[in-house]
C-alpha cells in the first residue's frame, strides 16, 4: 500500500467508528482526490463496513457519478461533496444520496458513438453523435479553430457526417461548419431560421434531424440570442443546451437580441420541464465540468433557481467584459456553411 493510500485508510479506520455521513463523504472524496474511483472505492467499502448504514448508500450513489469523469473533475467533485453535504441535515443527506437518479452518470448503451470534444480557446464543447449501425453522425457546435481534429476524427471512425449543428449565431468563436463543408461537402450546416444565418438546414421549433435510427428534436430556446436551439435526445435521455443552460449557470444576455425574462421562461419551460436524470450537456464550462443533468440544476443553478424577478435583476447587474472575438465571429457566424470563412480567423 503506497504512502497517500495509507493515510487515507488510517484516517477511515479512524472515522470508522464514529462515521457520520459528511466523514464519510469527505473521506471518500479525499481518496478520490488522491487515487483512482475504484482505488478509492473499494478502500471506503473495505473500511466502512461495521459504520454507519448510510455508507452503503453513499458508495452506492458515488460509484455511478464517477465512472467516466476525468482526474480533474473527479477532484472537482469531491471538493463538492466536502461543501455540499456538510451543510444539509442528516435527513437531507440521506435524501440526497437516495435520489441518484437525477445525478449524472455517462452510460449511453453501445448502439451510440458520443464524444465530447472541447475546444479550449473559448472552453466551448462540440459534440459528435453517432448511430453504430449506420455510421450516420452529427456534430453539435464545431468551432473553426477545431475543425481538423473534429473532422480528422470523423474519418478515422469512418463516419457518414450528415450534419453540422449551430445551437445558435455564436459571439465567442467563429462557427466550424463552414471548413466542415469543404473538407465533407455533402455535411448540410443547420442553424435556427430565426437567427437569420444562413444555412443549409433551418430548423423551427419541434424540427427532427434523423441520423442514423435516432433523433434530435429542436426546442426554440431564446433569451440569449433569438435564434437559440436547444436539442433533445429523448431516446438516451441527453440535452445539448448551447448556452441557455449552462451548468450552474446560463448564457449571458446583455448583447445580440438578449433578455433575461425570455431566457428564464425558454430554460424553465423546455429544458428543465424534462425528465430530471435527463443529462444536459452545455455549449461551453469554465470550470472544468462537463455534464449536468435537469434534476442537478432543477437544485443548484444558482441563478435560474431564483424567481424570474431576481434572475432578471442579477442577469442585469453581471457587468461582463465585451466578448473579445464577437466583432470577427458575428459576422462569420451569420453566413454558418454557405460562404467562405476567413483563412486566417
Ligand atoms: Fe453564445
């Protein structure tokens, strides 16, 4: 047994007999910050078997959370833990725990292809989607700056790429769909007609886009832009929510057509309206998170959990420095596909 492991099962022993659920949790998330989920696991189970019965509640509810997260975010969560649970009651925690089917986990099934792809300029997250049987595949927000890998990928996985996905006419980043095009000429880029971009593909409300045996259904999500689409994958319970919902948090609403009241009604009505264990996968994080499920922000959004009145009054006071690429990105974003983008953007 190494040195950090060690001093982690001393200080379980120590717990072990006095263990309330926070110890417990803290300790877990200790181990886990230090060494690998199953390393961690398997050495709270060991240890923890004559302590409290909420135990085998908190290794049942962990092990799912943690199966395919990277080592950050694993640190991340166990920083969580150790915050989260030491303020709720001894009731609330055994409800917490209980309730893990509204917290994330990444099982999708073997009939899809899921990747999520960051590109870490703008730290905003591009999707790939792909049905195994047919080979048929879809990418959610590709950014220019990433389009080789993404595309490098899709071939690589002999993949029939159908679609290029706008979520909506970004400010960030300048859109990939359209060298997508020239290096996939029969990918179609899509957008939101409401946006006004130009496109191959402009979807209204309740639009499907077929890949494959699966289907997205786009959900008109404004607030942010008038143009923002949500996409909503019933099949595999998964959102993609551009930047209406981000995870603790929701897309800015100070420039191109934004206002606080309408993103608060799009998110609350399209989006958290969805199943609870329903996963939500955002256009960007800047902490380093990379999924969040409706049950999760239903709790802990900090902002959209308030009432409209107040989500309204924050939205306004957040003062946020003018988006450094929105001059060159505006432009390119609004002609997604259909005309060259700028060589040297
Ligand atoms: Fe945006």
């Amino acid at each position: 047994m190494g040195t950090k492991l060690l001093s982690v099962w001393n200080r379980i022993n120590v717990l072990k007999t006095s263990s309330t659920v926070s110890q417990l949790i803290c300790t877990y998330g200790a181990a886990l910050g230090q060494f690998s989920h199953r390393c961690a696991y398997n050495t709270l189970k060991k240890s923890t078997q004559c302590a409290s019965s909420y135990s085998s509640q908190i290794l049942k509810a962990r092990k799912p959370v943690f199966s395919f997260v990277n080592t950050s975010e694993k640190n991340q969560y166990a920083q969580y833990s150790l915050l989260g649970t030491l303020s709720l009651s001894v009731k609330d925690k055994s409800a917490y725990c209980s309730d893990k089917k509204s917290i994330s986990s990444m099982s999708f099934g073997e009939d899809i292809l899921f990747r999520q792809l960051l590109e870490y300029k703008s730290y905003t997250y591009t999707y790939l989607l792909a049905d195994v049987a047919t080979n048929e595949a879809v990418l959610i927000d590709p950014v220019i700056d990433t389009v080789d890998r993404d595309v490098r990928l899709v071939f690589e996985l002999g993949l029939n790429l159908l679609y290029a996905v706008n979520t909506h006419v970004h400010a960030d980043h300048i859109t990939g769909s359209g060298s997508i095009k020239k290096m996939i000429p029969s990918c179609k880029s899509v957008i939101a007609e409401i946006s006004n971009a130009r496109a191959d593909v402009k979807l209204k409300e309740g639009d499907i886009i077929k890949f494959g045996q699966f289907q997205l259904e786009a959900r008109s999500t404004p607030g942010h832009t008038d143009g923002c689409m949500s996409f909503v994958w019933h099949e595999k319970g998964m959102v993609f929510t551009g930047d209406a919902l981000l995870i603790r948090g929701c897309g800015r609403t100070d420039f191109q057509q934004g206002n606080p009241g309408t993103l608060y009604d799009s998110v609350h009505k399209k989006i958290l309206s969805l199943p609870q264990h329903f996963k939500v996968f955002p256009g960007h994080d800047y902490t380093g998170q990379t999924m969040s499920s409706v049950g999760e922000e239903l709790r802990f959004n900090s902002r959209l959990t308030k009432p409209k009145n107040e989500f309204i009054e924050v939205m306004g006071r957040l003062n946020l420095p003018y988006p450094k690429q929105i001059d060159k990105a505006l432009p390119a974003n609004m002609v997604c596909g259909v005309f060259d983008v700028p060589e040297n953007s």
